[in-house]
C-alpha cells in the first residue's frame, strides 16, 4: 500500500484459500482472489473505502457431490461512512463477489446495506439498519440452481453502563425470496446483550 496524503491510501490486496471438507460429501476448493483498494479519509466526518478486482475458484472432483465448474467472477466492494452531526452517523456499502453457500458451494452475490446510529443522549444509542441482497447459486448439493432476493430490516438500542460494561437488545427481520418455493422464509430475530470490555 502507499500513502498519496495524509488521509488516503492505495495499493493492491491478494488472497488465497484452501477449503477442505471433512464430511467428504462436498468436493474440496482453491479461491484466489486480486485486486487494487482505495481508502480515502475525505475529511474529518466523511471516509470512504472501496476496492475491486477477480476472483477464481477451482474445484477437485472428490466429492459425493457432482462438483461445479470452475467459476470466475470480478469482485466490488465501496463503502462510505458519514458523521452526519455530533450525535447522529450512518454509513452505506455495496459488495459483489463469490461466495459459498448453505447448499451450493458457488453463489454470486450482490448486496447493498445501509445503517444509522443515533446517540439519543449520552450513554443510549438507537440504531436502524436495512439490506437487500440478490444472489445466484450455480449449483446445489442436490443438482438445481437458485436464483433468490433477500431483505433485511432492524433496529437495536445500547447503553453504556460504565466505561466497560453496556448491554443492547436488537430486532432484526429477514425475507427471502426464492425461484425455488421451499428455501422461501421469513425470519424474525430478537437479540439481548451484556459485554464488558477490559
């Protein structure tokens, strides 16, 4: 990476991984992925990230599992995240890329989110936050691909109770939409914490 200013930075990020599967049912895989980043500090309140590049994945035929084919894809990614006043931030991102699935092991997925934090007084902070993700799965366990929309919403509430300990409860709502009937659900979430930190 190399620093152009103060408050921006750019380079190149490589990854690479090996999956194994121990079940054997799943055949094993490489991704590699390569790409260039920007992380631009615009000013005191405003910063935005984004970056961008190809991903491959290779698959072995050792699974019980017909394998997919290999896959290739590029990859987005742009965050920006905005302190919008003293009590009030928020922050929007988008990703696109390869990813591995519950029942398919190569799904293309696009997702756009976007969450705000309001800091209603001083140890209390509400929080909203909603998401649509569209993706692709190439190939299932069971031989079918799938094509599916999902949809999120939520809000939580914290509160700092000292310098370590605070606890938050939150509700999170989830639908999903999918061309094949069965894997179509809603999900409703409810949350409640305590951390301490040392």
């Amino acid at each position: 990476a190399r620093f152009l200013a103060e408050a921006t930075q750019v380079g190149v990020e490589a990854s690479g991984s090996l999956t194994s599967y121990a079940s054997g049912e799943r055949s094993d895989y490489q991704t590699v992925s390569l790409g260039p980043f920007v992380d631009w500090t615009v000013t005191e309140y405003l910063r935005i990230t984004a970056r961008g590049g190809y991903t491959m994945q290779f698959f072995d035929e050792n699974g019980l599992f017909a394998a997919p084919d290999d896959t290739d894809s590029y990859y987005l990614g742009l965050s920006v995240a905005h302190q919008l006043t003293h009590a009030i931030s928020h922050d929007l991102s988008g990703e696109h890329g390869l990813d591995t699935g519950i029942d398919a092991q190569s799904v293309q997925r696009t997702s756009l989110g976007y969450g705000i934090r309001w800091r209603l007084m001083d140890p209390l902070t509400a929080s909203f936050n909603t998401s649509v993700e569209i993706a692709s799965e190439t190939k299932t366990a069971f031989g079918a691909g799938e094509d599916y929309t999902r949809l999120g919403f939520g809000c939580g509430l914290s509160y700092a109770m000292t310098a370590h300990l605070s606890s938050s409860i939150g509700y999170q709502y989830y639908q999903r939409d999918s061309d094949l009937e069965r894997n179509n659900y809603d999900q409703n979430l409810v949350t409640l914490m305590i951390g301490y930190r040392f």
